[in-house]
C-alpha cells in the first residue's frame, strides 16, 4: 500500500481492531500490532513462528508516550532518548504493565523505541496507542528492508504493507537495557557501544543473552538467508572469481563504509534467497570496532543451517 493518508487511516483502523500491518521503519520493516491488544500481541507470535519467551519493542511516538508504558523517570533514559529518539536505540526499562503480557514475555522490562520513519510516525500517532513491533520476518530469517522483501507467508495474514521505501539504516536497532546496575547493550545496531557512552558518560557492557535466554535477534542463528553463508578472505574470492567472474553468488566488499554496507545487506542476501543460491559467499569485511554490528549479522547468518526449518 502506498502510505497515503487514506491508506495510513485504514491501517490505524485497523490495528485499533486488533489485525496487523507491515510498517516501514529506519531499520528494518516492522509486524506492528497494539501493544495493549492481548490477542493482536498474540497474532505477532502466531504469523511470525516466534517463541514465546521472546519479548517484543514497543513503538512510541516519544519520551510521553514512552512513560506511559514504562518507567523513564531516570536520568540514563532522558539523556538517551534525548540524544538518540527518534532513532535505532531501543530502550529497555521497568514495564508499568500496561501493555499486553506477551509484549515483555510476562517479564517486568519493557523495551521502548521512539522510530523515526515518518510514515510509522504518522501511523503510531493516528492510533494514538503503542506498537508491539518486531522485525517483520519469520523467525531466525532475515529481516525485510524493502516492502518487496516480506515473505509471502507473513503477507497473507496481514491487513497490509505500507511501502516506505527501502529502509535508511538496513539492520535492526541497538538495544540498551538500563535496568542492569551498568547500562547493558543486548545487541548491536547502527548506535554504538562508544555513541551510548558519549552520551552517558559510562562505558555500557555488552552481553547479549544468547548464552542463557535465546531470543530474536539475539538467537545466535538469525538474519539467515536459506542458502549457507560462507565467510571468504579476499583472496578466495578472488579464485571464485578467476573460475566466473560474474558471479551472483559472492559478496564483494568494495571499500564501502559500514553504514553504506549495513544498509545494503539483507536486500542483497534477500536476492540471493530468491535465486536460490547455496552456498552463499561474503567476503569478509574489516575487523574493525565501527563494523561490530555487521560483524554481528553476519555471524549469525554464516552460523544458520541449510534446513527450511526455522
Ligand atoms: O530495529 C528494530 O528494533 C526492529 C524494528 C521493527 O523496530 N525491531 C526488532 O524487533 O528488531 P525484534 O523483536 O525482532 O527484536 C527485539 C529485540 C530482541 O533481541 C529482544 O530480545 C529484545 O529486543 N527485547 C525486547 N524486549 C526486551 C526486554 N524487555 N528485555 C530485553 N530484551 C528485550
Ligand atoms: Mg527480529
């Protein structure tokens, strides 16, 4: 659906009515459904494959909202959402228990974002309620960053997709936990562990929950495409390359910077799935601290199984 204000009313209807829409943000696109919906929340589950014991990001269109859903009294919040909102750092803080209880997996945390896609902007607005919404994937696949991208699957259970174009930042959002003594960076995203420390002027931790709770986008298979991912030096490449040279197989890495590179990256893996290309060969990018996130991503990708099961 093109996201004319006729379009964005028909989708705030009907998520106000309990169904769900794809909804475009910076990251990646978005299952959106009322956070204060006990069975739309459910329906996220159901359409996505997702475990239970996977919390959900609520959607804000701000710090007001925010508090309405969590406790943001405390200085460590304001000083992030101040710095960072609208934008990719979702925040986890107290849930006032508002929000339906599978949206923080019965838990007593609430992660927060405030994105800054005007198109979900406009929409959380028009609903007037926030929105449970995680990546709009099936479970441990890659994320859509193109309205193209969603799977089918997901399309068919859905009132809509609202097409905001390709998304700006192309991989999913960091997540900061400030209920932990020292603010804990769960996972990597396009704010790093040095923008959060700037900001508060505390190192944050980073230790994602793979280890004891495995969830989404922490799963240490995740972001895969079906094909397996083979991570080459650039000089493996270049001998799969000698033998074809147009190779549709390989990702090059071409000296782009890793916001450049981040952005691009499951729109590509996405084209290769729809070829079905396996293996998948990606070269390997620096090993540099500003690449952690792709760094990130690309593990989990090149740690899937070649099983259709999620
Ligand atoms: O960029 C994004 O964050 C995208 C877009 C749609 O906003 N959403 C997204 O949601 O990636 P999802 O559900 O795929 O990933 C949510 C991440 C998971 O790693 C989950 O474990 C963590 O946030 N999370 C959510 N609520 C939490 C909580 N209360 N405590 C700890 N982690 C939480
Ligand atoms: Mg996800």
């Amino acid at each position: 659906m093109i996201p004319s204000a006729e379009n964005l009313q028909l989708c705030a209807e009907a998520i106000l009515r309990g169904e769900l829409v794809v909804v475009p943000t910076e990251t990646v696109y978005g299952l959106a459904a009322n956070a204060l919906d006990p069975n739309a929340v459910e329906r996220i589950y159901e359409v996505k494959r997702r475990p239970s014991w996977n919390p959900l990001i609520v959607h804000v269109n701000g710090i007001d909202m925010a508090s309405t859903v969590g406790d943001v009294d405390q200085d460590a919040f304001l000083k992030l959402a101040r710095a960072f909102w609208p934008g990719p750092l979702s925040i986890v803080v107290r849930s006032r228990g508002v929000v339906a209880e599978r949206v923080t997996s019965g838990g007593k945390t609430v992660a927060l974002r405030h994105p800054r896609h005007p198109v979900l902007c406009d929409l959380i607005e028009r609903c007037g309620v926030p929105l449970a919404a995680p990546s709009a994937n099936i479970f441990t696949r890659l994320s859509p960053t193109r309205a193209a991208d969603v799977d089918p699957e997901i399309l068919s259970q859905v009132f809509g997709v609202l097409d905001g174009g390709d998304c700006e930042i192309g991989i999913e959002s960091t997540v900061v936990d400030l209920t932990s003594w020292i603010p804990n960076v769960l996972r990597l995203g396009d704010i790093s562990l040095e923008d959060i420390r700037e900001c508060l002027g505390v190192t944050p931790t980073f230790s994602s929950p793979e280890s004891t709770t495995p969830s989404p986008g922490t799963h240490p298979v995740h972001y895969a495409p079906k094909g397996e991912v083979r991570l080459v030096t650039p000089e493996e490449a270049k001998q799969l390359l000698n033998i074809a040279p147009s190779r549709s197989d390989v990702i090059e890495y071409q000296g782009q910077d890793p916001k450049s590179y981040a952005k691009g990256l499951y729109s590509r893996l996405a084209e290769m799935d729809r070829l079905n290309l396996n293996p998948i060969y990606i070269v390997r990018p620096p090993d540099m601290a500003e690449w952690s996130a792709v760094w990130d991503r690309l593990r989990r990708a090149s740690r899937a199984k070649t099983s259709d099961e999620p």
